[in-house]
C-alpha cells in the first residue's frame, strides 16, 4: 500500500516535472531559432542539414494568423488576429507536414505561441483573410469580443504589476487569460499544436500574463502526441518569455515553477564577457552564481529576436552575427557548457530594426539559397550553418552529460576545460598568443579542431591536436587567428 503510494506520487511528480524537459532524442542537444523562415523550407532543412548535424529541435515564428501590416514588418507576426494556422511562412496543411517531416528526422518543434493579446488599434485584415476591428475589440475569427478584454490602459509602469500585466504593451489588445472563454480558446489552440507534433512553446509576454491564470493554462494542455514518437505522458516544454536583467517588479521565479524562462541575463552576461568588459577567467562559476535560473529552468542564448535589433529590454553589449568573431566565442562557450538548455539564433541580414525577411516581391518570404561551403545567402545570415557553431553542436552531443572539468585560466583572458573524458574547448580572448600545455582530460590520439575545419575522413581540414598519454596537448590560440576558439572532442579524433 505504502509503496503503491510512493509510485503513484513518483510517477505524479514526474508528470509534473516534465514540462521542465525539452523532449529531446537521446543523443541530440541544441535549438535553432529559425526566425521567419517558411514550413517547406525548414521541412527540407530538417532532413538536409539540422538532422544530420545533431540539432534536437527548432523554434519556429508565431504560426497563427497575424495581422498584415502595411511595409511587413517582421513583427506583423506578434499581432494576431486568429488562430487559424495560416501566415506568411505558409499553412497549417504545409506546418504539419514539416513537423512531421522534422520529427521523422530527429528535430523537436516549439512553437512561439503569442495569447496575451490581439492585435493593435489600427490592423484590421489578417493573413489567413479574416476581418477584425481591433478598435472595437472585435476579432470575428476566433470570435473574441470586447467582453475578452481588459479595460484599455497602457502599459507605462514597469514598477507595477498590475500594470505591467493587465494593460496594453504597445497598445496591443490584451486579453484577460482570468476569462473562461479566453482560457479555452487559448487550450484549444495549444492543444491543436500538440496533436500536430510540436514538443513545446516559447509563450511571449509571459510577464504580462498572471502566473496563476498560466497555471491553469498549461494544466489543460494534453500531453505530447505519441504518433510522433514522444514518450507516454511527456508534457510539452514551455520556455516563457520573462525579461528579468535584475531589480525589476516582477522576478522570473515567479515564473520558473511553471516551466523554464527565457534568461535574459545569459545574453547579457554573455556580451559583456565576449565584448572584453569582463575576464574570461570570472566564467569558472558560469550558472545561477551569475544570477541565472536553475540549470533545466534556463532557455539560454546569446542574442535574440529582439535583442539583436535593439527591441524589448537591454540590448547594448548584446553580441550578434554582425560581431562575429566575439559572436562565435560565445556562441562555442555556451554550447560548450553544460549549463541550460541553449538556443542558437538564426537570422536575416538588417539594417533597419522594423524590416522584415527577405521577400521575391516585397510580401511573399524567399528561401534560402546555400553556398557551397553550406552557409546562405539570398538575405539569410544562418548562423546555425556557419561551421564554428554547427560543429560546436556537435562537440555538445559529444560532450553528453559529462561533467565540466579541467578548468584552466591564464588569470586573464584565456581559458579552457574539457566534459568529463569526452570533450575539451579552449578560448583567447587576450590580445597576445595562447600556447600551452594543457590538460584536455582526453585518451590518447590526435583529434581535429571543429573551428578551425572538421574531421574529413582520416584527416582535419583544419588543426589538428595530439593529445598524450598523460592527457597534455599543447594548445596555441594565435591573437590573429580567424577564431578565438579552439575544441576538440571524442568524434572528431582521427
Ligand atoms: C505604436 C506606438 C505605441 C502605441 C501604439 C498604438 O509605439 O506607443 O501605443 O502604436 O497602436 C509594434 C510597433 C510599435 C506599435 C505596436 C502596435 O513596433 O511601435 O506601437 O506595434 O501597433 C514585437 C515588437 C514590437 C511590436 C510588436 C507588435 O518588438 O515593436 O510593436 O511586436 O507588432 C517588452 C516585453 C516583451 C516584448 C518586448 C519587445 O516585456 O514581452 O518588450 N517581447 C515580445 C516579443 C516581441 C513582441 C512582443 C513581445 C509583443 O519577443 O517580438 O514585440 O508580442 O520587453
Ligand atoms: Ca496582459
């Protein structure tokens, strides 16, 4: 009886804890936020690139019916005007498919779900071809009407909760999630991205919306589809969008019983450490000693949608693929660290902050087009192609769970450690040469360097490292190299 008890309360917590995990293959690790890229396109890159290459899952742009906003700006898309599955990155038959596509290969989906408002005063036709009249609250397609709604207030004192939660952000329609009927169309809605396969959502403006109406919410989302391969009674992951760089009204704890958080201060941090004003010697104790969520409560990046382009909360030292080779470092530093669950970025080229993807015609989104060395162009900078970062996925799936260890510093800012037996990274960040003798923590053998090239059959296009019996390699970071980084790691030794 006693023991009946205690499984019923394990397999309960289980059950509760599992919106914490990402729902990722055995053996894959590492996000890509493919930012406005069209369904048959990331169909097509699931099978062509992100599986082979180790990627565990993607965050796609919000796929529910936006308002169309004269000039498209990118982010017409955080307007919604239903939740009909049909934008500009395509429809619901094209985003099953890929779904399907990608989970057949290997690669999760996470979906930006956007519920703490409608669109703005002003945007009245949608790309699935509704009508609404966000002045009057009207929004026929879902149907929402004004009795939906808080009352309008905006948003203008980030020192009051009660603001900040139950006001307009930017005049945008908010929702009161406190309404039955609000409650089960937003379920409905997350319930239907379930039965198509996703794994999980990132819930924009978390901040703005009641932890103990989320609560609720997320208690009524089914769990995961078993038709796409997800184990019985997985929950979906959630990662809410909560800005908290420190000392604001609300805190992201309140939040990270519900699921993980977007951490802000990860990109922070991050940026400032990579742009020099921080040593690279302070990140021996990289985590929550730095202000951070737990480890499995941490969605973990070094820019963002919004932060690369100076939207949303803090911003200047963040490092984006304009800065790249700071921007690599960081990125091959937190992919090299066990801490969080890491998304890397995936971006258009901009030059005006409001600018949206690269389009044929000024409204329909191009693909990508790839070179041969696999990076893009067409406007596409694709990030998650550029070699110092897909390969760093790699050395993460290598890495596995091995504990960080073998920390070594210059007192300054070079650095290195290995993962347990598995891997080993080392990074220069002084303005003069890094060559030592270091302990990689490896077996025996010479291994490739994945920045500088990769393993290509018996070879490395790039260095190559001979590691001792004693473990020692000598490890040199030239000041002037392309790359401040250098790893090695178990499937990449010759
Ligand atoms: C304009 C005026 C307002 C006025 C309003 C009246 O500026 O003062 O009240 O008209 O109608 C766009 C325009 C903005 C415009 C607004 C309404 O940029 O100027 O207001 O539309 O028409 C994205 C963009 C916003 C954009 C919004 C909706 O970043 O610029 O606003 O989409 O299209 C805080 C939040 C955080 C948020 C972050 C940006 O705490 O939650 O700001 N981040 C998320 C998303 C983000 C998105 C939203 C939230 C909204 O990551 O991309 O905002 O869904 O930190
Ligand atoms: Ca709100």
């Amino acid at each position: 009886m006693f023991l009946t008890k205690l499984s019923v309360l394990a397999t309960l917590l289980a059950l509760a804890s599992a919106q914490f995990s990402p729902n990722y293959k055995d053996g894959r690790n590492g996000m890509v936020h493919l930012f406005e890229w069209k369904w048959d396109d990331i169909a097509a890159e699931c099978e062509n690139f992100l599986g082979p290459y180790g990627f565990a899952g993607l965050q796609v742009s919000p796929v529910n019916e936006n308002a169309v906003i004269g000039g498209r700006p990118w982010w017409e898309r955080y307007q919604p005007i239903s939740y009909k599955l049909t934008t500009r990155s395509g429809n619901e038959q094209q985003f099953a498919s890929m779904v399907k596509r990608c989970n057949a290969v290997g690669v999760r989906t996470y979906v930006d779900v956007v519920f703490n408002h409608m669109s703005a005063n002003g945007n009245s036709r949608g790309t699935a071809g509704s009508q609404a009249d966000p002045g009057s609250k009207s929004f026929p397609a879902v149907p929402f009407s004004t009795l939906d709604f808080n009352p309008t207030c905006s948003i203008t004192n980030y020192n009051d909760p009660k603001n900040i939660r139950n006001c307009e952000l930017v005049g945008l329609r908010d929702l009161n999630q406190g309404n039955s009927w609000v409650r089960d169309k937003i379920v409905d809605f997350l319930n239907h991205l379930v039965d198509l396969g996703v794994a999980g959502f990132r819930v924009d403006a978390a901040k703005h919306m009641w932890p103990a109406d989320l609560a609720v919410i997320y208690g009524r989302v089914k769990n995961l589809n078993t038709a796409h391969g997800f184990n019985a009674g997985a929950k979906p992951y959630i990662f809410q969008e909560v800005i908290d760089l420190g000392g604001e009204a609300i805190s992201k704890s309140e939040y990270t019983g519900l699921g993980a958080v977007t951490e802000f201060r990860h990109s922070d941090s991050i940026g400032k450490v990579f742009r020099g004003k921080d040593q690279l010697r302070y990140l021996v104790n990289w985590g929550t000693a730095w202000g951070f969520a737990a480890s499995d409560r941490s969605l973990v990046f070094v820019d963002n949608h919004d932060n690369q382009r100076g939207h949303g909360a803090g911003g200047a030292d963040v490092l984006t693929y304009k800065v790249p080779k700071q921007y690599k470092m960081a990125s091959a530093f937190m992919l090299a660290h066990p801490f969080g669950t890491p998304r890397v970025m995936s971006s258009f080229a901009f030059s005006d902050t409001d600018q949206g993807p690269p389009t044929s015609d000024g409204s329909n989104i191009a693909s990508p087009r790839f070179n041969s060395d696999m990076s893009c162009n067409n406007g596409w900078v694709c990030e998650h192609r550029w070699r110092q970062i897909y390969n760093m996925v790699g050395f993460r799936n290598a890495a596995a769970n091995a504990q960080l260890q073998n920390w070594w510093d210059n007192g300054k800012n070079q650095i290195a450690f290995s993962r347990g037996n598995r891997a080993f990274v080392a990074f220069n960040n002084d303005g003069y040469d890094l060559s030592s003798s270091l302990q990689t923590g490896l077996p025996a053998g010479t291994y490739c360097d994945v920045i500088s090239g990769s393993k290509s059959g018996s070879s490395c296009t790039g260095k190559s490292v001979v590691v001792g019996s004693d473990g020692r390699a000598n490890i040199s970071i030239r000041q002037n190299e392309q790359d401040g980084v250098l790893a090695i790691h178990v499937n990449a030794k010759l």
